[in-house]
C-alpha cells in the first residue's frame, strides 16, 4: 500500500461533481439563455380597459460556455513493465492510474478559486462567475459593463480603510440578507471560507457553547465532551471550509443556479495503452481526458468577499 503524503481534498470540488450535468460536443459545448430586461410591459387601466399595443422585447441573450480538457499521460516504459512483473512492492501502474486521479482532482479544485479569464483552456471559476464587471467584465460572452448588462454581474465585496469587512455572525448574517435581496429574494446556500478564516470564525462559536446532559445519565469525569464545529450554520445557511479557497477570500454561492459540467464524450476516459516503438522506445503510453466546466447562470445569486482581515493562520 502507497500512503499518500501530498494531496488536498476539496469538499467544494465534490458537492459539484455530485450534482454534475452533462455537456455536449459541438461549438460552445453549454449555452444557456439569460433573461435581462422585461420582454412584455404592462400599465394600469381606466373603467373601459384601454391598454397600449404590445410590442415585441428581445429580453434574452445567450450565455455560451466552451468545455475545458484536462489530460493526464501515463508513462510505462521497459524497465517498469519487467520489474513490476517480479520484484514489485506495489505495482508501479496501479499506483500511477490512481495518481492520475489525485492530480485531476488538485488542478480542478485550485481552478475554483482562481481567475481564469485570461486563459481559455481553463474553465471558468467562482472568481468570474461572481465579479461585478470590474475584474471579469466578460463572462460566458456578454459583458457586464455594456448597457442594459447590469443584471449579468456579481456582488463583490472589498474590505478596505473606509468600509472594512468584518467575520463575526452577526455581520455574515447581514452580509447574507443584503446578497439575498441583491439576488431578488434568492439566498445563497453554501458559504465557502479558506481555514484560516473559517477558524477565525469558529472561535466566536466556541465562546457561546453550552454543554448539555441527557436526563437520567450522570455527568461524570469519563463523560465525553465535544467542543468546535466541523461546519457553521449562520441564517440557516452552512459556512466552510476548503483548503484551496485562499485566506481572505469568501465566496457565497446557490447551487440552484451554479453547475459543473462534464462531457458525455470524455469523462475520465482512458485511451488505453499504445506502443512507443515507432518513436524509438520500447515502452507504452496512455493518456486520461476530462472535458468539464463551472457556470453559474444567475451571478446575482453569489458573492465575493476581498481582504477579509484577522485570519487565525
């Protein structure tokens, strides 16, 4: 058995590959149409019910997305394949097909929380898909600053001098509403925060616990007690942690409107093992291929928070 020693797990990464949609081939493999403006006009009416003629509101855009590919080559070369055969303590290949998933898994997670706009090989992340316009002003091809836009941009939080930033509960409970009714009266339901700032938070907890015994057992000093949190629930809402979220950094996010995407034609496909020798070696190589992509279809919905102070660590 391999122990592991250098890999990360990212909750944030998992809740999204667990509720994964599927995504086709074709030119901007994910499109999604976007409604930004009313696309029919009312008025109020007299006793005789007049009412002006209708006209036709192009009120949706298209929001396009391309897949992004990830690979992975696996090497086997001669000196392996007789080796492993006789003298193994573990048999190299399946140690390395098992780190061709580990890997895949530290590059997507780190791809999250960073922005990725200025590389289109990458997918998209939460910091695009949450900005305001003025970082990422296009995302998903329409751009947030052009007008009549406004409704395709983030809420983006930036403590500094004259408006800092506080993590207390009663100021993620405000920041909740205020994101709340920004999103029109949706509520993000998940809280990401680096663990720095995620402990920072904790210790407000701890110092309100109280330490509960059920009636009819005794309390006494082979009595077990339990202290901290492994999650925060905050308006009913859950906070965090993930290693890869950076510190100072605090994402708020609805799953309703925030997708991955995997491609029906290469989800963790592996191309098999194919011959060197036309190359001049005597050894073998495959390559696993994952097309896959983040978007978030109403930006509204989330949120970003910059150079949030006091991380514990």
């Amino acid at each position: 058995m391999v122990v592991r020693n250098i890999y990360f797990a990212s909750p944030t990464l998992f809740m999204l590959m667990g509720q994964a949609q599927r995504s086709a081939g074709g030119l901007n493999q994910i499109t999604v149409p976007v409604q930004g403006q009313p696309m029919v006009q009312g008025a109020w009416t007299s006793y005789a019910g007049n009412f002006n003629k209708p006209q036709v509101i192009p009120g949706t855009q298209p929001a396009q997305f391309n897949t992004a590919y990830f690979t992975v080559p696996v090497p086997l070369v001669l000196g392996e394949a007789l080796l492993q055969s006789t003298e193994a303590i573990v048999p190299i290949l399946d140690v390395r097909m098992n780190d061709v998933y580990a890997t895949t898994v530290q590059q997507l997670a780190s791809a999250i929380f960073t922005n990725n706009s200025g590389n289109p090989l990458m997918p998209s992340g939460f910091l695009e898909a949450f900005d305001n316009g003025q970082i990422v002003a296009n995302y998903g091809g329409i751009n947030r600053l052009a007008a009549g836009n406004a409704f395709w941009a983030g809420n983006t939080f930036t403590s500094t001098v004259s408006v800092p930033l506080v993590n207390s509960r009663a100021a993620w409970s405000s920041y909740l509403i205020q994101v709340t009714d920004l999103a029109g009266g949706e509520q993000p339901d998940y809280v990401i925060m680096s663990p720095s700032d995620y402990a920072t938070l904790v210790a407000q907890f701890i110092g309100t616990e109280t330490m509960f015994v059920t009636p009819g057992r005794p309390y006494t000093q082979d009595t077990g007690v339990r202290s901290g949190f492994p999650n925060l629930n905050i308006n009913g809402v859950p906070f965090y942690l993930d290693h890869w979220c950076p510190k100072g950094t605090v994402i708020m996010s609805n799953s309703k409107y925030t997708s991955m995407y995997i491609s029906e034609d290469a989800q963790f496909d592996f191309s098999g093992f194919y011959s060197l020798i036309p190359l001049g070696q005597l050894a073998q190589v495959g390559v696993m291929v994952l097309g896959e992509q983040i978007i978030t279809s109403k930006p509204s919905t989330g949120a970003i928070f910059y150079n949030l102070p006091g991380g514990a660590f």
